[in-house]
C-alpha cells in the first residue's frame, strides 16, 4: 500500500466562458499527501483552492491530469471514491429541512453505519459541538455559524480515511474551535488523511504536518512551516509597545518599507525584509519615537511568508483600534 492518501498529477480545470478566454482556474498542479497527515492548501481568494477540492471529491469533473484517492481514480472510480471521503466545503452540506438530530442519522444511514452506532456518535458531535439546545431544530432554522457546526460535525461520525475540509471553522467561537483542531489532531493520529482550507493562517500554522500554496492555480511552495519560513529568509516581525503612542509613527516607518504595519493601543507590529543590522536600524528607529515598554523580534509568522509570496492583501478587517497597511 502506498504512503500517500492523495496523488495528484499535473491537474488542470478549465471553465468555458461564453465570449471570453476559457479560464484555468487549476494550473498544472502536482502533488502528493501522505496518509495520515493533515495538509494545508492554501491561497488568496480565487487561487484554485476550492476548485481543486471539488475535483478531489468528484463534484467537478477535471479538465486533465489524473487524481488518485486511497488508490481510486476520481474519474473511473468516483463511487469508490466516493465511500471514502467526508466532506465540508463553502456549500450547504446539510439537508436544510431535517433537524439537526435527523440529519446525523441520515448521514450514518447513507455511510452504512449501525443504528446503535449512528445513535452514539450522534449523541457525542452534538455534545462535542454545542448542538444540544439545537438537537430537534430544523437546519433551515439555524444561523450560518450553527449550520457549519453540523456539517463539521457530519465528519465525525464515519472511520472515511480522508476528510476534506473547506474552511471548517466558520462561525465557531475560540473554545469550540479549539476542540476541533484537537480533534482533527486526534483523527489524524489514528491513520485519518484531513485535508484542510483556510483563511486564518494561524490555524494552518499550527494544525498542518505540510502545506501547499497556491495562487492563480498554479504551485507557488510546498513544505511544512519551518520549510516555508526558509523561504523567506530575513523577513522579521518586530513588536514595540510604547509608554504612550507617538504621533507620526507609521510615516517614519515608512523609509524602512515595510510589508506590514499594525498598530493597536501603544502596539506597533512592523514587518519588514532585512538583515540583522536593518533589525537594529528599525529598532533604533521605534526608540527614537518614543520611551518603549516592550520591543520583541521574532521571525516571521506563516501570514507573513503568505503575503510576500502570493502579493495578497488581508481581506478580514482589522479590529476596531488597528490600523493597517500591506
């Protein structure tokens, strides 16, 4: 048996538009996951990313190339494919006019899953994943977050040996999300392959064992976050909280060109490309501002590695208090 969960080769997806130049929303991508690990793919809005899930789990036919999961050919073998894959992606992927309870004991039902057993894992995702106050409500009735906690939750009541997840953590608060990347964690530990999008890249940072980035459907790095941060050598983030914030700050960190500015309260977070005397250089700079509290120099957050390789700008808004320039 092979190492490797997911083989793809040289995937390419098209999509034919009318009047228009056809677009390849999937470029030449090749790669392999090795079983039992989770993975990261990874992108800006528009790099592939969902296209490329939805042909691993056969909703999208490939335009070429071959993709292998566990062995079976997406195209020749979807329905073998099929009864071993779960999967959450940026869909609907509940049965909106069931209830909460109803839809669990369908989606065992469709994975031939016992009664007894269905009832029992049931009865854990739901406590697992605050749904007991929602347990008889119609999915159509819930809000958006509630509606992601039950697809997440589906993933949980079947032994598929690959899961796929397309932003999992979608309206869910810090304590519940915290329990399912333990989960995921434990999953994988036991033989399960997750494969896994997101935005929030701390996620990716400390859940992935490897990770894939992608922009314009094509490859852009491949490794885990120490081979990632190798790549951007000499990219630092330092961090300064002053006694109070001087006036003028971001103006006078601008000679030094940075990727980021972040400012909240007396916080500035700089990061810029360098070497360690532009470090020094920065850092008498902040002093010269004002009297410092703190100063802390780390390397650079998988964030930052995103951002100078793919020339994405952050789409989430920065809370109220923070301003930012990318």
């Amino acid at each position: 048996m092979s190492d490797h969960a997911i083989v793809v080769e040289h995937l390419v997806k098209t999509f034919q538009r009318r009047g228009q130049t056809p677009l390849r929303a999937v470029d030449d991508l090749t790669f392999s996951v090795r079983r039992g690990s989770i993975f990261g793919l990874l992108g800006p809005n528009g790099a592939g990313k969902t296209t490329t899930l939805r042909v691993l789990t056969t909703l999208s036919a490939l335009t070429s190339g071959r993709v292998w999961i566990e062995g079976f050919d997406v195209t020749t073998q979807a329905l073998d494919v099929r009864r071993r894959i779960a999967v959450v992606i940026q869909e609907n992927a509940a049965e909106l006019f069931l209830s909460v309870w109803d839809n669990l004991m369908t989606f065992g039902r469709f994975h031939g899953l016992p009664a007894a057993t269905i009832r029992a894992r049931s009865a854990d995702v739901i406590e697992q994943f605050g749904l007991s106050g929602e347990m008889n409500v119609k999915v159509q009735d819930l809000s958006g977050g509630f509606k992601r906690r039950v697809q997440v939750a589906k993933v949980f009541l079947v032994d598929t040996p690959v899961v796929f997840l397309d932003e999992f953590s979608t309206g869910m608060d810090p304590l519940l999300k915290r329990s399912v990347m333990a989960r995921l964690r434990s999953e994988a530990a036991r033989g399960r392959t997750i494969v896994l999008t997101t935005q929030i890249l701390s996620e990716a940072e400390e859940l992935c064992d490897d990770i894939l980035i992608v922009n314009h459907g094509r490859q852009v790095a491949r490794g885990d976050v120490n081979a990632l941060k190798l790549l951007s050598a000499g990219l630092y983030d330092v961090t300064a909280t002053f006694e109070s914030l001087p006036a003028g700050l971001e103006r006078s960190l601008d000679r030094f060109q940075p990727h980021r500015v972040q400012i909240s309260h007396n916080t500035v977070v700089a990061t810029f490309k360098g070497d360690e005397g532009g470090v020094v250089d920065l850092i008498g700079a902040l002093a010269g501002q004002g009297r410092i509290l703190r100063l802390e120099v780390n390397g650079a957050s998988l964030e930052d590695i995103f951002v100078e390789l793919t020339g994405a700008r952050q789409t989430d808004r920065a809370p109220t208090g923070v301003k930012e320039t990318l």
